[in-house]
C-alpha cells in the first residue's frame, strides 16, 4: 500500500538503553491535569518523552503553569536526560488560544486580525509579546504562525486562521510573527504544511484531497513557507491533507517521504526540525491509527511525532517505534541524525538546564501583562475592518434601545472548540462556545447604550409581534453572524427577516449593522440589500468589546479585510 514502511537495515534483537532514549527525544505528547499526571510522569522516565504540548486543560494561572513547566523539566533531569524538554503550545492568538485565560496570557488577535491592521509591526509587536508571556512561563515551543493561504473561504478549520489568501501578504506576516518568536527564544513552528487553505475539509473529521499541480503549490501554498525557510524558522508542522495530483496517492503528507523529505527537505532545502500535526486526527488515526502513523511519519523524514490526548495511544507508538527499529524498518543512523536537528533546536530555545530552572517574578509579569493589555486594545480596535461592497459605515446613535442579534451556535470546528469537557453539559452535548462572547458584547453595548435588549436568534426562528414592534422604534440594531454561509446560512436567512421588518420602520435601514464575527464572507449573500458590516475576524471578548467602541463612534474603523471578497458565497 502507499506509504508502507521498508526494511532499512538488518533486524536487532534488542533494543539498548541508549537507543530508547534517542526513540524518546522523537516525540510530543500532551497530557491531562494542572500538574504533571502520572502518565506524563511514566512517559517522561520510562520512556524518554523528550517534548511536552500543553493545552488549555493544563493551564490555569501564570504562576502555575510556571510550576508545572518547572515540575516537567525536573522530571526530564532526574531521568537523565541530556537536555531539556521542548515544551509547546498552540498559541495563534486570537481563537486558538491556549494560553489565553484572565489568570495566565494576554488575549491577543488571530491571524486575519493582525492582517487587517494592515501593519506587519504590529504583528511583530503582538507576537514578542507573547513570546515574552510563554517564555515567563517556561514554555519554549509555539505552534504558529498559521502559514496556510486560505484559498477557499468555506475552509472549515483554517479561515480566520490564516492571516490573507494572497500569498504574499501571508508571507509579511509570517515572518514578522516567525522572526519575534524567535528573539524571544520561543522556537516558532509553521503550519500546516505545505498547506492545509485550499479545502473545505476538516483533517480533524477525515482526510482532505487538494487537488492542486506542483506549480500550483509553488506559486501558492509554499510562497509563505519559502519565506519562513529563507529566515531560518525554527520548526515546520506537516499537516494531514492530500496531495494525489502531486504524490500519486492519498496518502497524508505528514506520512509522506515524498513531501517532508523530497519537497520539504530536498526541494526547498529546510534543515530545521520538522514535526507533524497531532496524529489522532481522523485523517491519520481513522485509516493508519495514531500508532502506525507515528511509524510511517519518522519513515517519511518527521524529526517529531505530534499525539495529544490518549495514554495508550502514546505508549503504543512508540512501542511501535521500538518494533520497527528492531525489525529494520526504521533505520537509526537516520533518526540520529534527525535527533541531532532537535539537539541544535533545543540549546536555541531552551539552553541548558540552569537556563530552564528560573525564579517566577510576579511582580515583573503582572507589570509586563499591564503593558501588553494596552497593546491588545490597540491591535483589536486597529482591526475593525468595513466589509468591501457593504452601506458606507457610520456610527450608530446612543439614543434609543439598542437591539442585539446573535447567533445560537455550537461548536465550530475541533481546533478552535477544541473537545474539552468545559465544552460540554452534563448530558453530553457541546455547549454554545460563543455565548459567553456574545453575553459580553451585550454587556459593552449596555456601557454606552441605556436599554439594551439581546437576542439570540436559532434555525427556523420567526420574528413575533412584540419584537417586530420593538424592531421599527430601535435608534440602532446590531446583527451579528458566526460563519453565516453553507451550514451557517440559516443566519443570513433570519437577518433578511429583520431587515424586512426593520426596514419598514419611519427611519429604514440607517440604524442597523451587521457584525462578521468570523470569516468576513457572511454577508455576502446579501449584496443586494444595502447595509453597513463591519468585520472582527473572532469572537473573542476583546474583539467583540473593540467592535462596541467602533460602531458607536468611540474608534474609527481603519481595518481593511485582507481576503479577495469577490463575487460572493451562493446561500
């Protein structure tokens, strides 16, 4: 079958200790807990882990997080390990924020929000604050930027998280982002290579095919990862997509030789250290599983296997890995080699192990946390972007109720309502992971409006009298969208409804605005009715509070959207 592993070289009856602590340094696994698990514990002792991913499940406070990165690097040294963990995190900013709770970091924008301030210094200045926050905290490792060119805007789980779908604004930011991390001694890592924009499939639900040529690719999804190789970056994350028009086969990149050892290190000439993405993704676990995947992602060139979540999932790869060293089908002289890459990247970014023992200053971080704050506020109102073929944008009045619409959602996607049992009830179903966003935006327009009433709005909805009544007295109505195309059409559908019925009121339309509060797309299924729509890229709290301060007239909007808005989406 494609991507089947090779004998390498004769088979070994035994592995030695040495051997198992070079398997142990080709890993990165997650676990559960504010402190170290006992799982993490074993894997770390027993089996040589020598990478660390955290997750927002594993943070609850600065401070802490700076324990428990302290707890992990002990463990690690008292199990005779040669260097220090690398210990990452997905922190993006914006959506994907691990990292990004009131007790630990700053809340920053995403990608398409940096991008729409049309300032790659801006970007810069965000991503060394971050750095700073993640360093602090002693975590060395993080899994952005998001490199992708997000070429289709029904893109499920990249969209917002790309900073442009044309390549060579990607690129300004991706490096701006890439080069602060890493005066920062944070190892940034791009993803999804070589790019996961140019689908409307999921790799965290099954595998998606991009049917693109390689002069296709070149011209556009490796334009942004180029740049990044020519800066040096410090780490490549392969991605799960398929590549047949390219490959020959279906098989994921992130188990293909052909794209992480022919394209990725041959063609483009990258030496630094690559891992994949996490290999309990359905694209990999469904058809490969995570343990045979980890097998297949070393045999194609990977330094770094990615598992996040499952204990037996990751016992059992490397155990494979142990099987098919020992069965010469992966050979050690190259994952020596390949260790040698991750050795180099570890005396960059995390140093010695006096370098990883650091006193927690609170004082210094809650002081650099006040700076950053203000720098947050300046990144998001500079985001707040008019939506190109929409009503002239002029601030709404004060006078009057205000009425907010917004949208009752579950979850979006895996990467960014990532399954976590804070997600969901207690009979088992996701919870509305935008609410508490939504709740918050009510809260900043009741600062500056006196009576404001919110509603959330569901599939099927009808408009009934009492509402209507209050439609056509409102002085400003605010109609917020999350992703209001193809699943999400239904949203435009019930705005179309308020419209109808705002419209017929003594002032018309001039009183309402309509909120992207995702993918800027939503509302362009509505291009034949006139309204002004101003785009936040995220529902985050602090974009949403930013859009408040915007559409009452307290900041200008200066944003640009920084995706080719085209045509339209057909609903």
């Amino acid at each position: 079958m494609p991507g089947a592993v090779i004998n390498l070289q004769p088979a070994m009856a035994t592995l030695t200790e040495a051997e198992k602590r070079e398997i142990g340094q080709h890993f990165v696994f997650g676990f559960h807990g504010h402190e170290a698990s006992d799982d993490i514990k074993t894997l770390i002792r027993d089996y040589y882990l020598g990478n660390v991913i955290l997750f927002k499940r594993n943070v609850q406070s600065m401070a802490q997080v700076h324990h428990l990165t302290a707890e992990l690097q002990t463990l690690a040294k008292e199990a005779g390990h040669g260097r220090p963990l690398l210990i990452g995190i997905d922190q993006e900013n914006g959506l994907v924020s691990a990292f990004s709770i009131p007790d630990a970091g700053t809340q920053f924008p995403g990608a398409m929000a940096l991008a729409a301030t049309g300032s790659p210094e801006i970007a810069g200045e965000v991503s060394t604050a971050t750095g700073k926050e993640l360093k602090a905290a002693g975590i060395n490792w993080v899994y952005s930027p998001v490199a992708d060119v997000n070429s289709d805007p029904r893109n499920p789980v990249i969209g917002v998280r790309s900073y442009s779908d044309a390549p060579e604004t990607a690129s300004r930011y991706v490096t701006a982002v890439s080069n602060a991390f890493t005066a920062q001694n944070v190892a940034p890592s791009a993803k999804h290579f070589p790019g996961h924009g140019n689908t409307h499939v999921d790799s965290h639900l099954s595998l998606p095919r991009i049917l693109v040529d390689k002069a296709s690719l070149f011209s556009t999804e490796l334009v942004p990862f180029r740049a990044l190789i020519r800066d040096d970056i410090g780490s490549i994350m392969t991605g799960h997509m398929a590549l047949p028009n390219i490959t020959g086969d279906d098989v994921p990149c992130s188990l293909s030789r052909a794209i992480t050892t022919d394209l990725l290190r041959g063609e483009l000439g990258y030496n630094g250290v690559v891992v994949t993405d996490c290999l309990e993704m359905e694209a990999v676990a469904e058809t490969y599983g995570s343990e045979g995947g980890a097998v297949l992602s070393l045999q194609a060139g990977a330094d770094i296997v990615m598992i996040c979540h499952t204990y037996n999932r990751h016992v059992g790869a490397i155990e494979a890995t142990y099987t098919a060293v020992k069965e010469g089908k992966l050979g050690l002289d190259e994952l020596k080699a390949s260790g040698r890459r991750i050795a180099a990247l570890k005396d960059r970014v995390a140093g010695s192990w006096d370098d990883v023992f650091t006193s927690f200053h609170a004082e210094q971080v809650n002081a650099l946390k006040k700076e950053h704050q203000l720098l947050s506020l300046r990144a998001y109102a500079a985001s707040i972007s008019h939506i190109p073929n929409s009503r002239p944008f002029v601030p709404l009045s004060t006078v009057g109720t205000a009425i907010l619409f917004t949208p009752r959602m579950e979850s979006l996607n895996r990467a960014i309502d990532d399954a976590e049992s804070q997600l969901r009830d207690a009979s088992g179903r996701i919870r509305n992971t935008a609410g508490p966003s939504f709740s918050a935006f009510a809260k900043s327009i009741a600062a500056r409006v006196t009576d404001v009433e919110h509603v959330v709005y569901a599939p099927d909805d009808e408009i009934p009298p009492p509402l209507a009544g209050k439609l056509r007295g409102a002085g400003s109505i605010i109609f917020a969208t999350r992703n209001g195309y193809e699943k999400g059409a239904w949203q435009v559908a019930f705005f179309a409804k308020v419209l109808e019925v705002a419209g017929s009121g003594e002032r018309g339309l001039g009183r309402v605005v309509a909120v992207s509060t995702c993918g800027p797309y939503d509302l362009l299924a509505l291009g034949q009715i006139a309204v002004p729509a101003i785009a936040t890229y995220e529902f985050t709290v602090p974009a949403l509070e930013a859009a408040a301060a915007a559409i009452y007239g307290e900041s200008a909007v200066t944003g640009r959207v920084p995706v080719n808005m085209g045509a339209g989406i057909a609903v």
